[in-house]
C-alpha cells in the first residue's frame, strides 16, 4: 500500500526502503495481491530489490533455518496461544531484516511477536506503514494532498491491518487530517 502513496520508496536513497525478490515476486504474482490492488502493475518499476548476492549471505542462511526449526517444533504465540504461523516469504523476510540489521515495516502481528519472542536480542524492530508516513511527512520528504489521502482511505477499504493509535494520533497532528476509519 504504501508504493502506492510514495511511488520512489524503493529508488530514493532518502526513503531508506528495502525489499527482498521473494515480497517483489508475492505482490505481483498472487492471486491475493491482485483482487485486493489491481493498482500494483502500474508501480512493478518502482519496485527495487536487494542484490540476490544477499540471499548467499551466511548469516542469513543460519537465521532462516533457525526461524524453520521454531516453527517446525511449534513455537507458540503467547499473546494468541496459538502456534506461529509463518509463510515462506516471512520467514526469508525476517532472515534478511536479522542478518542485515534492518527494521521491518509490516502489519503482520504474527510474525513481529515472533521476532520480539524468538530473536529479542537481534531484532531491530517494526515501524508501522503509517508510522514510515509520519517519518516521511516530518522530514518533508512527501507532501499530503487530497491525492494522496484518498489512497489511504483505501487502507481501511482493504481492511489493512491496524495502525498505532500513537502513529494515528502523530499522523492527525502532522496533516490535520483525520485517519480513515478512525
């Protein structure tokens, strides 16, 4: 959603945005990205990725047969009680955020609660899609405009997943505009 809004967030060195081949593939190539944003190939350009020469990385090979192993012997949420479930690309997705230092920006609960559980000392953190906004905003690296808001407004249509209510409230202060949906 958020190339959607900040078409450069992959080309512009000043969005500090990274993405692997395996979300690039995901986004265009699954039935689920294309009913929910029939959008995305306008912005397939857009979308750079880390060199492959990171999927060698030594590191990043340990990690991701770490995150294997805990899911395979059911690692279980503690905040559901229910067992992690992590997809391929999330497990390839947390591999290369921990081996390379990285924050990750993702709604996806799950699999923060599973980087805060399994790597609490590795793990660099999540920031919000809507808190990457907020950063972009302060550091006028984008402008809000009607444009731009209507896009968001399609965050709640989609049914994304939540944002922060701190995020949602900084977001207010900095556009004076009111989140969708909130």
């Amino acid at each position: 959603m958020l190339i959607r809004i900040v078409p450069g967030m992959f080309t512009g060195d000043q969005f500090q945005c990274r993405t692997i081949h395996q979300v690039r593939d995901e986004i265009f190539r699954t039935t689920k990205f294309s009913q929910k944003y029939p959008w995305r190939n306008q912005y397939k350009d857009k979308i750079r990725c880390l060199p492959n020469s990171f999927a060698t990385d030594e590191r990043l090979k340990r990690y991701f047969d770490a995150i294997h192993y805990l899911i395979r012997n059911v690692a279980i949420n503690e905040k559901t009680g229910h067992p992690f479930d992590l997809s391929f690309v999330d497990k390839i997705f947390l591999s290369y955020a921990l081996a390379n230092g990285y924050r990750m920006t993702t709604g996806d609960q799950n699999l923060v609660d599973f980087a805060l559980k399994e790597f609490k000392e590795e793990f660099k953190g999540n920031i919000s899609p809507l808190g990457m906004l907020n950063r972009w905003i302060e550091k006028r690296l984008i402008t809000w405009s009607d444009e731009v808001h209507s896009y968001l407004a399609d965050w709640k249509i989609n049914n994304e997943d939540p944002q922060p209510d701190r995020q949602i409230r900084k977001f207010k202060k900095l556009t004076h505009r009111n989140y969708p949906g909130s």
